[in-house]
C-alpha cells in the first residue's frame, strides 16, 4: 500500500524515490499535528479539584469572621474624624470663604474643585482673566453648575480700585497709609496720576504685536503668532478666520473679536502668473494643490473666476470657497 501510493505521488509529480518518500512522511506529520489536539483530549485524564470536609468547614469559619468584623465596623458616614484615614480627610471637601481671583489650585482642592478644573482657572488668571462678580465663575469651561450653588455663598469679591492695594498682600502699606499724615505735594502727586489709556478698536490686518499685546489674554509669543498666521494668509476677510489660530483661548478670542476690526482689504494672489511655490505658501494650499493648479492651468488656459477650480478633483468646495477672496483673476 505504502509503495503503492509511493509510486503514484512519483508518477503524478515527477518526483525521485527519496522526494516522494520524503512528500509522505511530510503529509503524516502534518496530520499528526491537525490530529494531535484531539487526541489529548481523550488521553488526558482531568481530576476534578477534591475539597476536603476540613477544608470547607475553614472556609465557613473565614467567612462567618468576616462578616462578623464588618458587623462590628462602623459605617463610612458616622466615623469621626480621628478615625478616619489622612487620605479620606484630605478629600473631604472643606467650604470657607475665599476670593476666586487670588485662591491657590491647593486650595481649590480643598473646596473640592477637582486639581484639572483648578489649574485651569490658574491658567485663566494668569493670562489676565479676572472675576468681577460670581457669576464669572461660571463663564471657566466645564466649571460644574452644582458645584457652583454649593461655593457660590462663600465667595467673596475684593474692591480693587485704582488708587488702593489690595489689603491681604499688602497689610504693611495699608497701615502706613492709615496711620502716617502724607504731605500736600503727596497728596497732590496721587491725584494728578494719569488714568490707565482706554482701548480703541483698529484694523487687525495692520496691526502689529505692540496693539495685540495690550489685549486681556495675548502675550507677547500670541501676538507673533497672530500677526504670523495674518501675513501668511494675506489679511483676514471674517472674524471667523480668528478661531483658525493656534493657542487662542476664548478670553483672547472675546478681546480679538471686540478690538480687531476688518478695515482693509486681504492681500491676494495672481493665480494665473503665481508660481506653484507663491501658492504652496498660503495656509488653505498644500503643496500637491499647489502644484496640480499651475499644471491645470498650463494645459487648460488661465483662470476666469473661483468657479474655474472646480474641475479639479484635489480641490474640494470648501478649499475653493476658502482661498477664493484670496485669488486674483
């Protein structure tokens, strides 16, 4: 049978007698490897785990001791304070009255102010953003309107005004000022102290970072990045275009939307003599589209209108509709 079956894989494959030979012995070892879970299964012999009576009867008696302590443990709600854990104080929330604009994240913490919405605030104020009445509170992205019911009847606001510091930074000022007699020319210098300029609107695709700058919330590396993202696109044509610039957060955004006016018209590209690198430097442009317009246009002739780029296909409706105000035809 075996040199039956040889000689028909020889005859059928052209193989030689060892290659034949050696095609069987590969066929029997890959059906032994097919086989061979199945064939465990009926050679193993599984014991099944034996729990002794004395074995059991500890179990029993481990339980019955657990639920006896837990019987015996006081509920979470009614410990004291002495018994409870250093980290089971700490989480605790602990209401006191506290002034929103000067807080610490440790102690908004302790308000139970989770530490992410904490530094978030921090961030907030450190960018100039201040709280003029409660309600403010609010206006902190994903501030939590419960917590705030809970917080809003120890919040308490500090007058600063103008011309007086605030009192718990500088209690060494504020004695001095009460207590010692200023002389008249002192007095005098106080109240011919120039007023703080009031901001005026002005055209954002002139200004430079000096007019950013002076906005709640810019800083000086914003304000590069504003006039940066201006000059590469040529001159803003909507408001809209503001939120396209990276880091500005919604109090940045409020003062650029109320003081940056459109009063002068963008910049625009001759697309029908740009080049494909005057193109590519435009932000709503890759360098691919950039390349297929100048190559359109070689072939297809110059340019009409915005409604010429619709033919093709590496141009959306958007895209068009985008650098459209931007393009001379």
């Amino acid at each position: 049978m075996f040199n039956r079956l040889q000689v028909l894989i020889r005859d059928y494959f052209g193989f030689s007698h060892k290659e034949s030979r050696g095609f069987l012995v590969l066929i029997f070892l890959t059906l032994l490897c097919l086989l061979l879970p199945f064939l465990y299964r009926f050679v193993a012999t599984r014991k099944p785990t034996d729990t002794s009576a004395a074995d059991q009867r500890k179990l029993d008696n481990l339980v019955a001791l657990m639920k006896t302590e837990e019987a015996k443990q006081p509920a979470f709600s009614d410990r004291s304070d002495k018994d409870k854990t250093t980290a089971e104080r700490f989480s605790e929330p602990k209401l006191f009255a506290f002034d929103p604009n000067t807080i610490s994240v440790a102690d908004w913490q302790q308000l139970g102010v989770p530490r992410w919405m904490a530094e978030r605030i921090e961030k907030y104020r450190s960018k100039g953003g201040q709280f003029r009445k409660k309600e403010d509170l609010l206006q902190i992205y994903d501030f939590p309107p419960d917590l705030y019911e809970q917080l809003e009847p120890y919040i308490t606001l500090a007058n600063h005004s103008p011309g007086r510091l605030a009192p718990d930074n500088h209690t060494g000022f504020e004695k001095s000022y009460s207590t010692e007699k200023f002389k008249p020319s002192d007095r005098h210098a106080f109240a011919e102290r120039p007023a703080k300029p009031t901001l005026q609107p002005f055209d954002i695709n002139t200004a430079d970072t000096t007019q950013l700058v002076a906005l709640k919330g810019i800083g000086s590396k914003l304000a590069g990045r504003i006039v940066k993202f201006r000059d590469a696109l040529g001159g803003f044509i909507t408001a809209d275009q503001f939120r396209d610039i990276y880091g500005l957060d919604s109090v940045a955004l409020a003062e650029l939307q109320k003081f940056g006016k459109i009063q002068s018209a963008p910049r625009k590209i001759p697309i029908n003599t740009a080049s494909a690198e005057e193109l590519d430097r435009h932000p709503f442009l890759s360098r691919r589209q950039a390349e297929i317009i100048v190559r359109y246009r070689e072939q297809h002739g110059d340019y009409t209108s915005a409604e010429a780029l619709k033919p093709i296909r590496v141009l959306d409706e958007k895209t068009i509709e985008k650098i459209g105000p931007y393009l001379e035809f």
